[in-house]
C-alpha cells in the first residue's frame, strides 16, 4: 500500500471482529465529511462484491499527480479518474489501493452537470468494484459494472446516477484505465 497514515480508527461500538478499514490520504484538500463519504463508498462497493474484511488505501490527488502514476504503473501518458491497484482478493477479505484525480472529477461533473462531489464518489465505488474482481472490458462486463455502481451509489443515497454515467448516451463510450487483480 502507499505510505499512508490510518486517519480511519475502528469504531469502538463495532461488535464484529474485524471489518474492511480504509486508509485515506488527501492531497488536496477535501473537507472531512467528503472524506468519510469515499470510505463509506469504498466499504460499500467491497461488501457488494462479498468483501468485508482487509485494507483498501485511497488516495486523492490532483491531474498531474495520477498522470505521473498512470505513466509508471500502466504506461498511459496521460491523466484519469481513477487507477485501482489489487494485492489480494480472497473472499471476504480484500487488499487494494485506489488513486482518484480530484482534478479530473471537477471538470468531468461540470461538464456532466452533476455534483462533482458524486462524481468523485463514483470513481471510488467504480475503482472498488475492478479490486473486487469486477471487469468492464466486454459490453456484458460494462453492463454488470454499471449495474453494480448503480446498486452502490443508490445505497449511498445518490439517486441521479444513471442520468450522468458515461453510458447514458452511448452503449460504447471508453472505458476508464484501472488495474484489478490477475487470475
């Protein structure tokens, strides 16, 4: 995982024995209430896909920060939403690393005309769902994916989902660079 701190203690009144903990580091600037709802995205989008228990590392950075990273990791010269690193994948239990561009969010929700809060949320849930093992590289893929994101933000409260997503006017629009695990 990246270098980051735990700022997501356990939940003193949290009975079960272990539970899926997201470590967040914010490099720009988010306030606390958007930060515990990209955990609670995060902790959402993993329990959708059986995985309840483990790590998964959120960092959020501006575009020049996820391009570097693209252009290592997946050498794509250029900036994206999101990349998701998988370490381990063994029901219930998950290890992974998403990296969302804050940049990236802003202009694609004005340009959407939607939240850009909501569209940062997205590429958390949309990120989770790839380290959880769901692909979106087949058109059936993409459907299972937006199905799932669907189920998601509506659970967390985001209603208008399907109006802004990437296939609202089109069944074949790119899909977004990430990385899941391998089989």
């Amino acid at each position: 995982m990246l270098n980051i701190q735990d700022n997501n203690p356990p939940n003193v009144n949290d009975s079960s024995p272990a539970r899926l903990q997201v470590e967040v580091h914010d490099t720009t600037g988010l306030s606390g209430a958007l930060l515990q709802k990209l955990r609670d995205a995060i902790r959402a989008a993993a329990a959708h896909r059986g995985f309840t228990h483990g790590a998964i590392g959120l960092a959020v950075v501006d575009d020049p920060a996820i391009h570097k990273i693209n252009l290592q990791h997946l050498q794509h010269d250029y900036p994206t939403d999101v990349i998701s690193f998988c370490y381990e994948q063994n029901a219930p239990e998950i290890e992974g690393e998403l990296v969302v561009s804050r940049d990236t969010a802003a202009r694609e929700a004005k340009a959407l005309g939607w939240a850009a809060e909501h569209e940062l949320i997205l590429y958390a849930v949309h990120g989770s769902l790839h380290i959880c093992g769901l692909e979106d590289g087949t058109p059936e893929q993409r459907q299972a994916m937006r199905q799932a994101e669907q189920t998601v933000l509506q659970q967390l409260g985001i209603e208008d989902f399907q109006r802004f997503s990437p296939d609202a006017d089109s069944q074949t629009s790119a899909q977004a660079p990430s990385q899941g695990c391998q089989s």
